[in-house]
C-alpha cells in the first residue's frame, strides 16, 4: 500500500533523525520553511510533524516550534537506600572549598560548576540598567533600601507570584545578596543551634554548608532521581527526631534534577504542617522548566505562612548580581531584623538595576529563550553520554535546570574519576559533595549548561574514557 504524502515526508525526517542529521535537542525546519522545501501543503507538513511527535521521535514547544526528542538511555536498576542516616555534626565545607576553588581556572571545561553559562543572560541589557540606576540614585537611596529592600523590586517579584497564582504581598519579600544568604538567613530564623533540620539526600552542598555554620544536626532523607523525596522515611524521622525544619527542592533539586509531583507536593506540605515543621524551600530552578507550564512550588499550597520560600535572579537572568529573596510570610519582620545584624541589605544600585530592568519588560522573552537553549543544550549532552559511556551508567533526564546526575555504578570510584579528569583540563562535582558521608561515591553531577562544541564533547570523551578504566581495573 502506496504511503501517503505526509507519511513519505515523516519518514525522510525520521531517517534523518536516526542518521543524526538532526541531534537531540535540534530545532527541525520551521512548518512555513518544511512547506517551501518539499512543496506540501501546510496542513500535510502538519500531519507529518503530529506522526512523529506521536511517535516520541520530536516534540512540540509553544511558541517555538519542534525539536528533535532525546534518546532514551537504558535503564539501569539501582537500589535506593532506604536508611535513614543523622548527623550531629556537618563537615563538609574544606572538602567543598577545594572542588570549587580547582573550578575557577579558565582552562578548565567546568562541567562541575554549579552556575549557569554566563553568555547566556541579556549582559549588555543588564549593564543599561545598572548604569541608569546609578545615575538616578539619591544621596538617601542607601536607607529607603534597607531591608525588606527595594520596594518597586518586591513589587515586581510579587506580581509575578501573582501570575502563577500564589497571592504574596510585597511586604511579605525580602531581598537579600543572593538565594544562599536567604535560605541561611531562613534557617537562622526557625532554628537554634542544635536543633534538627531534615534534608534531602543526596543534597545541594549549600544546605550541608549552612547547617554546618548554623552547628545544626540534620537527618538526610533518601531522595530519588525520578520521583524525589521518600515522604514516608520523612514521616518516619520526624517520628523519631524532634526536627524543627525542613530544607528542600521540589522543582528540579540540586544535584538529582527530580520535581515532585502536584500529589506528592500536597502530601509533603500536610505532612510537614501536621508536625509543626516549618518548610524552607529552595526554588532557584523553578523558572528553568522545559514544558509549557511553570511547576508549582511548595508556596503555592493553601497553609502558605509557615512555608519560606526562597528564590533568587543569579540562576535565571543576573548571576553576578547576587540578588534573592525570600518570601517569608509569618517570619518576614524576623528576617529582616536578622539581615540588619549581619549583611545589612542587599546591594543597592544592583537592587535598583533589576528593578529597573523589570519594568521596562523582556523578562519573559528572554526566560522564553534561555528554557530553550538550556534543553537543547541539556538534550546534545544527554545524547552524548549515552553513546559515550558504557551501558552499565545510568544519567538522569530532569525535565528543568541544567544539571545531569550520573550513577557510574558500584566499582568506580566518582573522586579518582574527579582528580584524572581535572588533570586533563575537565572539572566535574563527584557525589561526595552532596551528602556528609561517602554512599554517593560513585556518582556524579555534570553542568549541561555550556554550548555543545569540540571543547565540551571532548571532556565527555576523556569522562567516558575514565569511567571505563575505572570499571576494567
């Protein structure tokens, strides 16, 4: 039986796709453009895009177009830890200090990082702002911006709340130098030294650093790569610990790139308030999705005052401001008074920058663009890896934020893989970063952030070829 026109011009692109002319994450020909080159119809072209979409070969963004789908790796089974593991004492900041300081050298590929590609933010845009801000700055701007801070900035933040949703008054945002310091300043807040805080395990190495500042104890709680937080091994320390706070991601965590479901959200915040656990939520990623929908975050639930949710600009538009906030509800006016003894406030002229960028518009056009290139980009390395690595290495595939987490199995040792890469120019963050113990020894988490060129696909080589060594010796 004779193919029809538009099953003869799915199955060109389909073999194009299986001969890579067409990558993961690639942007095929626009409809307009398809229609010109093979002189079908619109409406052809259309069903042509729709069969293969079906078929899980490309996928559809609004307002973008069709993108070639990532491959699907072969999964490989890994048991979870299901044990609960506390510690009365975090150590961990001189083993985290060395990682990131071998980073900073510029001929390193910094797949280790754990900030976004800098060329991918609105620079020269930024830089106008600044410079106007500056200019329009008054002898008392110092004072009328101490915390909260800038008001026309809460504004701001606080209307895009409003847009997904989640009803958060200005007064209820503070602004503070940066997500880290809001979330410590969080913590400082529902907390004394000693207490019990619950964490994810494994965990962005920023929560292990705070609690180690803070002189906390904390629980870690087996996380999962595809479903996140086990909500019963959570409901189960906070049987048996008198926990008084809770630390974590539920849109694209650090370092697993898991999201919560809506149910498992619900689940968590009912949890949590059932114990008198106040939430410290993490949602420097939450604008970072690849779908057509913003997941929402653990705020956005009904019993909203008790949850501090914190968020910042550095890893969405302006990373080298270093301004976040956190929005604070029944702990806002603590916040402040604790942010007065220690940092003060907030840059001012940076405050007054963003604030100004915000109103003249663009945000969204460029969130827009940024989602994007981050899931092209996250796909081309996704894609790499699984030709690269051998089958036994299972990777991650987060549907937000720009980090792959890779589970190299039992035998490879992620430090020795660490220090043989760094020698050859490559910098990855080895899985002992993300816990106070050694059971991520075996993994690691990659930056998918950087554009795909010959510098990148040769640090997946030499990867590729280390984990192999690592698995024959």
């Amino acid at each position: 039986m004779a193919l029809t026109r538009y099953e003869n011009l799915a199955q060109t692109l389909r073999r194009q796709i299986d001969t890579q002319v067409w990558l993961p994450g690639d942007k095929l020909p626009s409809l307009r453009v398809s229609c010109k080159q093979s002189g079908l119809s619109l409406m052809t072209v259309l069903q042509a895009y729709q069969l293969l979409e079906s078929q899980g070969l490309i996928v559809a963004r609004p307002q973008s177009g069709y993108y070639v789908a990532p491959r699907k790796m072969r999964v490989v089974s890994r048991k979870v830890d299901q044990t609960l593991h506390a510690a009365e004492q975090v150590d961990v900041n001189d083993a985290i200090f060395d990682i990131l300081k071998a980073g900073q050298d510029a001929s390193i590929v910094p797949l280790g990082s754990a900030f976004p590609d800098p060329t991918l933010f609105p620079q020269p845009r930024l830089a106008r702002s600044l410079a106007s801000a500056v200019r329009r700055m008054s002898p008392h701007s110092a004072m009328a911006n101490l915390p909260p801070g800038n008001e026309e900035l809460r504004r701001n933040i606080a209307q895009r709340y409003a847009q997904n949703g989640m009803e958060v008054a200005p007064d209820e945002i503070v602004i503070t130098s940066g997500a880290m310091e809001s979330l410590g300043l969080s913590l400082q807040a529902v907390t004394e030294p000693g207490d019990w805080v619950a964490i994810e395990s494994p965990a962005f190495y920023g929560v292990l650093q705070a609690i180690e500042r803070r002189k906390l104890k904390a629980v870690a709680i087996p996380t999962d790569v595809r479903t996140g937080i086990d909500l019963d091994a959570l409901e189960q320390a906070l049987d048996t610990y008198p926990i008084k706070a809770c630390w974590l991601m539920s849109n694209f965590q650090n370092p697993l790139g898991c999201t919560l479901s809506p149910e498992k959200k619900l689940r968590l915040v009912s949890i949590l308030q059932s114990h008198g656990v106040t939430v410290i939520e993490d949602d420097v990623y939450g604008e970072l999705y690849f779908g057509g929908e913003r997941p929402m975050p653990l705020k956005a639930s009904e019993n909203r005052s008790q949850i501090l949710h914190c968020s910042s600009f550095s890893k969405c538009l302006a990373p080298g401001f270093r301004v976040g906030w956190v929005a604070a509800g029944a702990f806002a006016g603590r916040i402040q008074r604790l942010q007065l003894m220690s940092t003060l406030s907030a840059s001012v002229p940076v405050q007054l920058a963003l604030a100004d960028y915000m109103q003249q518009g663009g945000y969204d056009t460029h969130l827009r663009r940024l989602r994007r290139l981050l899931e092209q980009r996250q796909m081309a390395m996704f894609n790499a890896i699984t030709q690269a690595f051998p089958a036994s290495v299972s990777v991650s595939q987060p549907e937000g934020g720009y980090f792959l987490w890779l589970d190299l199995g039992e035998k490879v040792d992620a430090a020795r893989v660490y220090q043989r890469a760094l020698a050859q120019g490559v910098s990855i963050a080895p899985g002992t970063m993300f816990a106070v113990d050694d059971r991520y020894r075996h993994c690691i988490r990659i930056n998918t952030s950087f554009e795909w060129g010959p510098p990148v696909a040769r640090a997946i080589q030499i990867l590729a070829t280390l984990v192999a060594d690592e698995l024959k010796s």
